[in-house]
C-alpha cells in the first residue's frame, strides 16, 4: 500500500492544490476533445454534475441542520406536531369529513376535457411563450393520455381521473402533499402516472445520507418511500412529484408542507369532546321529568329499594320521561321538578365556533357544507347577493389555490414531459372575471377604440373571414347591406361613374364612411362602396 506524501508547509499543500486543479482541467479539456465517445460522455456527465453542485450551493442552510431531524439513510423527517396516520384519523372527523368532501366534490366537476374556456373541465394547450399554434393532434393524443391514466393499455386497473383528481385533492387537504409516480420506459419516455400514498414519501438528503444514494444523468434520487422506518425505493425528480399548497421558509417544517390540520388540532380535539360530553349525557346520565320523594326517616332498606328503582326506573335513554313512584308506610309526598334549562348541555354556540373555526381554516363557507347559523350567515358583509357573493368569495379562496397547485402538478410532471410547448389548465375557473374582460371588450368595440375584426379574432382564436364569417352587430350589417345595394347599382348601370367613385358634398354619406372608417374599424376598401 502507496504510504501518503507528506507535506512540510501549507505553502507546499497549497501549490499541490493548484497543480491539481490545472491537470484536472487538462484531462477534462482532453477528454472533450477526445475522439473516444466513451471520454467525451465521461467529460459531459462530470460536467453536468459539476454545474449543478455550484447551481444549488447555498450559503445559507434552508433546513434543519441537526442530525436528529433525519431518518434512515438520511431523508429528512417531516417536523410535524401529529403523524400522517393521525391526520388522516383527523380527516375522519364529522366536520372536517364534511369540509374536505364538500372541496373535493368541487374539484371532481373539473374532471372532463373541454375545448371551451368558459365551461368547467379542463384542457391542453400552448403554453404562454410557446411559438406557433396547437397541433390539433398533439392535444387529442397528451388528452387522451390523460384520460387513460398514460399510454399503456390498463383499463382494467385504471379507473378514471377523475378519480386521480379526488385522491391528489384529498391528499392536499389532509397531508398537504401531492405524490404521483411517473413511470418511464426503457428509453425514457412517460408511459405511465400513478397517484401514490403521500404520507410515505420522503425528501432525501444528499448531504447527510450515510449510504450512496443512486445517481442517473448527473441526478442523485430525490425521494424515498419510507415504511415503518424501512425505506423500499428511491425516486429521481422526474419520477416522483412533490406538490405543496402551503410552502415555508420555516426552518422547522424541514421542507414539508403544513397541512390545515396541523393548526386544527385543538380546534378539532374540542370537538370530539363536545361530542362526546353529550354522547355521555345519554349513556351514563338520566333524564327524569321528575320524581316523587317521601318526607320523613327513612330506614337503610328504603333507600336501598330507592336505589335499586332509580337504576331500574330512571337511567338510560330508555327510561327517559318515566316518573318513579317510592312507596312508604307514613309521609309526605312532594313533587320535585328536573327540567331546568339545559344551553350549557348543549353548547350550541360553542359547537358553532369550533364549526366556523374548521371552515375558515380550509378557507371554505359553512353554507357550502350546508350549515346555516342563522344570525350569524345573514350578518357577513356582502349585500343583498350575501349566498352568492358568500359562495364566489370561498371558492376564490380555497378552491381556485387547490386547482392551480393541481395544475402545475399535471403540467410539470407529465405535459411537459410529452411536449414542452403545451400545458394543462382548468376552464371554467373564474367566470366572472371572464363575464367582466367581455363587457369592457364590448364597450372598446362600441366606442370605437377597436374594431369588430379584432374581437372576433381575440375570442374565436383566428383571424375574421367575411366571406365565411357573420358579426352581428347592426351598424356593420347596415355597411355591409350599403355595399351590396352599390354593388348591384353598379352592376346594372353597366359599372358607369368608376369603381369607388362617391356622390361628393353628401354629407350623409361622408359622415357614415367616416364613422364606418374610424369608429367601427372598416377598411377603405370596404368603406369606399357606401
């Protein structure tokens, strides 16, 4: 065995360096220079795993440094104040169950493909800063392919996606956390997309692994399916997607995301006791109208007898409303009433905040989960139109961020991967913003600041044909009518007085070519006829 060189100086360590630094320059511009393709793949595989190294060092470290917040193998612990498992458990509650079904039923209705923006569905297509326009047939086949859940012939296990869309929302609104395998042919090429249990899925550490990760064109795996602490599989970028709605520069969330329910902890433990405070009142408690009491000595076997009829008499929901008698030789009879008011067993108004507490923190209207709270629902600040303005202002809340995260997820990991010029976008979003851009596009054509020609190709998507074509908008059908009443006064006078000549001093006529000219946006050689 080679003993290691000594060094008797830093400068010496230091001019060693240099000299190394220089060969290695020297054997990397050799070897991309080289006429061996083996060399010159080396060189650019070296390369590539350099500049990324240098793309993503950072100063600053982005999580937790501490060697306690890793896992098996290094991936980094998700720093969470419950497990994945008691979140989902979570998500079981009544209320929560209510809230995330009531969003997830309204990300369902975007599931089918649509090739109008103002429905709800969904569709391909180019993407903004992408050249040329949508090849019919590359949308039909990156649609198709969604549809059936890739491009291999499954039906059989695949279901639909909108079943995929149920699974990837809910796993966003429990977990906070969007995992979809992406499977690859043998020339990596997609073939395939599977939505995967998110809460088995772990960001790997390259730095703090202690065994060597796997490596794939200059990449180290991203992730890793971890179970019970055993890790199974190792994923690269492009294999695994990683969606999250509430991103952090907190420290402490190690690189995860924070779900909802993690800030409703207390809110929904307050709940479960509320619930089963009442739930108690009925199985351990009793609720008598009233009872009979004798006044005077009573001996041990008369209370004993007591006892023994209030257990057989008065306990239990069963028992509720019967009025026990207690006979006795010598006494007096006295009726004593149970019915107070009983508001602190029932905890409406408490019940309501926690209620309320739930849906602000999805961002959701108690309405839409069809709870109504009276006073409270008509006080919201939204006019007469409160329902509808109530209902605009949730979704716009909720559900249009769960439906772009949704989006960005569908696009990055797998149209992209199909062709980078396309992308996949919900329709039927944001009516009403839509509603209000064609009112203020009316209201330029009618004003004059832009023609009819303009709109018609900003909404159809093509230029205006008129041979093909029909605006109906009165004021152009009346130039269009003038032009072909000159046009047939030509034709039978035998074309006399010269193509486009106009009766001059009219001021009629002048005034119509000028507003068809400036206002409606006609061209000269169309206005010239009137």
């Amino acid at each position: 065995m080679e003993e290691s060189k000594q060094y008797s100086s830093f400068e010496e360590i230091k001019r060693q360096k240099h000299l190394l630094e220089i060969q290695e320059r020297l054997y990397l511009q050799q070897s991309l220079t080289s006429t061996d393709p083996e060399a010159i793949l080396k060189a650019q595989v070296y390369l590539d795993g350099e500049n990324k190294k240098r793309a993503s060092r950072t100063k600053a470290f982005l999580y937790a440094p501490q060697n306690e917040f890793l896992g098996a193998s290094g991936f980094r612990m998700p720093m969470k104040s419950v497990s994945y498992r008691t979140l989902r458990m979570m998500a079981r509650t009544p209320v929560v169950r209510v809230a995330v079904g009531t969003r997830n039923d309204q990300v369902a209705a975007y599931a089918e493909p649509t090739d109008n923006v103002q429905e709800k569905g969904w569709m391909i297509q180019k993407r903004l800063g992408a050249t040329g326009t949508a090849d019919k047939k590359t949308v039909n086949m990156i649609t198709k392919s969604i549809m059936d859940g890739g491009f291999t012939k499954n039906i059989w296990e695949f279901d639909s996606f909108e079943a995929i869309l149920r699974q990837m929302a809910r796993d966003s609104l429990e977990l906070d956390q969007i995992c979809i395998e992406i499977v690859e042919n043998k020339r990596g090429q997609v073939v395939e997309f599977k939505p995967v249990d998110a809460a088995t899925i772990r960001l790997v550490d390259p730095e703090s692994s202690q065994e060597k990760l796997p490596e794939k064109y200059g990449y180290q795996a991203k992730y890793v399916q971890e179970w019970n602490s055993q890790l199974y599989n190792y994923f690269f970028p492009w294999e695994m997607s990683f969606g999250i709605r509430n991103k952090s520069t907190d420290i402490w969330t190690n690189g995860y995301g924070i779900s909802e329910l993690e800030d409703l902890i207390q809110v929904v433990t307050g709940l479960l006791n509320a619930c089963t405070y009442n739930f108690n009142y009925f199985t351990q408690g009793s609720n008598p109208k009233g009872f009979f009491a004798i006044k005077g000595n009573l001996g041990h076997n008369t209370v004993a007898d007591f006892q023994q009829e209030w257990r057989n008499t008065i306990a239990g929901v069963q028992n509720s409303h019967r009025v026990p008698v207690i006979e006795s030789p010598d006494g007096e009879i006295q009726w004593i009433d149970f019915m107070q008011k009983n508001v602190d067993m029932e905890f409406s108004r408490f019940l309501e905040f926690l209620i309320v507490m739930v849906c602000c923190v999805f961002k959701i209207d108690p309405s839409e989960c069809g709870w109504n709270f009276g006073k409270m629902a008509n006080s919201l600040p939204f006019g007469q139109d409160g329902q509808k303005q109530r209902l605009k202002h949730s979704q716009s809340k909720g559900l249009v961020p769960l439906l772009k995260l949704l989006q960005r997820v569908l696009t990055k990991y797998w149209v992209r991967r199909i062709d980078d010029d396309y992308e996949f976008v919900f329709t039927g979003v944001e009516q009403d913003d839509k509603v209000t851009s064609l009112d203020m596009d009316v209201k330029k054509a009618a004003a004059g600041f832009v023609s009819q020609q303009d709109m018609f190709e900003k909404w159809s998507g093509r230029a205006f044909d008129p041979d093909k074509d029909t605006i109906l908008n009165p004021i152009y059908q009346q130039i269009v009518q003038a032009q072909m009443m000159q046009e047939q006064q030509e034709a039978m006078m035998g074309g006399e007085g010269g193509e486009g000549e106009q009766p001059e001093g009219n001021p009629f006529d002048m005034a119509l070519k000028s507003y068809a000219t400036e206002r409606i946006g006609l061209p000269e050689s169309v206005a010239r006829y009137l």
